[in-house]
C-alpha cells in the first residue's frame, strides 16, 4: 500500500531561488550564467529563528492534543503539509493502519543535484499523549518542539543545493510503538532506497539550567560516526553537549527503528540521564503530562540546539555550488 502511495505522489522538489536577487532583469551585457556557490554549513545554524520554531509549537499545540485515536492528529497532519506549502514545498502523505484506524507520516523531499540517490532524513513524531490523551495532550516537548525542528530544518535547507537528497519526515504513531517510522523503514527497504543516516530529534526543549544546561546526542555504535559529527558541531558552534552511543537508552523511540533497519540513526534530546540514570538527578516532570505546554520550554537554549542540526544536516548532505542562466 504505502508503495503505491507514495510512489504516486509527486515528491520532486524545486530548489527555491530565494537566493540573491542579482541587478535587475538579467541585465548583465550579455554575461554567463550566475554561479551560486555553496552554502557553508554553519551559516544556516545562526538563522534559526526562536520566532518560527515558538509559533510551530504554539500551532501544535493549540490542536489540544495530537492523539492518534482522536481527530487531532489528522487535523495536525493537515497543518503540517499547509507549513510546508508556505514554504513552497509539496508534502506526500504515506498512509498506514493504527488498531484500524489510518494514520499518515508526512514527507518531503529536497533532491540531490549530483547524488540523488543517496538519502539523509531529519524526522520527528508529531502525535502526543498524555494522563488525559483524548482531551488534552499539548505534547510541546515530546515532540512538538521536534516538529518546529525539521520545519525550520526545511525552510532554511531547500533553497539550497545538496549534493544527496534531504528528506523532512513527520511521523505518526510514535507513541503507539514508533508505528509510523517502522512503516517509513520497510518501504525504504522495499524500494531499495540508500539512507546513508537519520536525525531524528524527539523533546529539545525543557532546560531547567536554562542557558547552563546541556543538551543529548544519542546514538548506538553503528552510529556512532554520526554522534561525532553533530558533536563537533555542536563544539564549533559553541553548544554545550552530552554523547550516548547505547542502544538501550530510550528504546523504542524512532531512532531506534531506523538503527534496527540498518540506518545510522542518532536524536538529539533533553532527558537522557532522565529516562535512563535513575540516580542522575535529572527529571522530566511534564512527560506524558497535560502540563507539557510551551511555557515550561527553554527556547534560546532550544534555538541554538536545533542550529546544531541543521548544521549537521547540511554537511551530511554535502552543498555543492549551482547555476541560474
């Protein structure tokens, strides 16, 4: 089903050409054509904008709550693929069964220019639970704030050229056992598709250090190569920072899926040691909670973070330079 469905759908993406409006009117004396170098990548890390990734969340959360088994989640899935048409990009839907009821991962993929067949994949589950999940379910940390993420990742990556494809994902059906991921992996294995690696960030907000505090990177040993990457980025950029490379911490979360499918797979986290080091002091009060609401979210700490992303996304995928006639 989901082969059909995505393969139908047309996913080819322009790269936007919000890049230097040059002089006027393709006046040059009768010059070449425009050479658009590449784009550094971390100069996309210092134009994430706090703004942006606030009202995403603010979105979100506003539905009240994203439960699968509710129409909050459907209702969310259309605003997302409404976000990413604001920003000039067409969103595929891949449908797939929870307990008998349909649920949509939501992508969108930026081409390659060079190597299109090889793939990176930033992605975050939009659904949310709760102690009252049918009712009120914010879900601004887990994982709204992921959400506001890849659509920042999004806006800021697709006027760019890359040498390999970028897809942006946004699962369903995390909270009922990384449902959509393990949909979105065996399509991936069927079409044969090469993911060289996924970031797959999931709660990124809550830093009760505020400014102190240091956020996750977690992986397992296959990818542990990518744990260093962001690592180092995250140490050029000036970002405080925890590596994991154990498998069994936060099992079952969407980067686990993609790792046990062959995929370097790592997430970017606030509650690590919270979830995982019951002696480590660290705490997640409003996981799972009706009070896991924007408010209880650090966001400059946040800002900086999801910059460490987008720069590690865009090395991964390799800039490479164009040409506008």
């Amino acid at each position: 089903m989901v082969g059909r469905s995505m393969g139908n759908c047309v996913a080819l993406l322009a790269v936007a050409t919000a890049l230097a409006a040059c002089g006027g009117g393709g006046g040059g004396g009768g010059g070449g054509p425009i050479i658009i170098p590449a784009v550094d990548p971390l100069v996309p890390a210092g134009e994430v904008s706090q703004a942006e990734l606030v009202n995403s969340v603010q979105g979100l959360q506003d539905f009240q709550t994203r439960y699968t088994f509710g129409p909050g989640d459907d209702q969310a899935g259309d605003y997302l693929v409404a976000r990413f048409a604001a920003l000039g990009l067409t969103a595929e839907l891949d449908p797939f069964l929870v307990g008998g009821e349909t649920a949509n991962n939501v992508i969108v993929r930026h081409l390659g220019t060079e190597d299109p067949n090889v793939v990176y994949i930033i992605s975050a589950h939009y659904d949310s639970t709760s102690n009252t999940p049918t009712t009120l379910a914010p879900g601004a940390d887990d994982n709204a704030i992921g959400v506001a993420s890849v659509l920042e990742a999004a806006r800021l990556l697709t006027p760019h050229a890359f040498r390999h494809s970028v897809w942006f994902v946004l699962t369903a059906g995390e909270e009922q056992g990384s449902l959509g991921a393990k949909h979105l992996v065996q399509w991936i294995a069927a079409q044969g598709i090469d993911v060289r690696g996924a970031i797959a960030p999931d709660m990124l907000g809550y830093w009760p250090l505020g400014d102190l505090d240091m956020f996750d990177i977690l992986g397992d040993p296959a990818s542990a190569p990518l744990v260093a990457q962001m690592a180092d980025v995250a140490t050029q950029l000036g970002v405080a920072h925890k590596t994991w490379t154990n498998p069994s911490y936060c099992y079952g979360d969407d980067q686990t899926t993609f790792q046990e499918a062959g995929i370097p797979a790592i997430t970017t986290m606030d509650c690590v040691e919270g979830h995982n080091i019951p002696a480590s002091g660290e705490s997640t009060p409003h996981y799972h909670r009706a009070t896991d609401t924007l408010d209880t979210l650090y966001m400059p700490l946040t800002t900086k973070v999801v910059g460490v992303m987008v720069a590690t996304l865009a090395e991964l995928a390799d800039p490479v330079e164009t040409t506008q006639p």
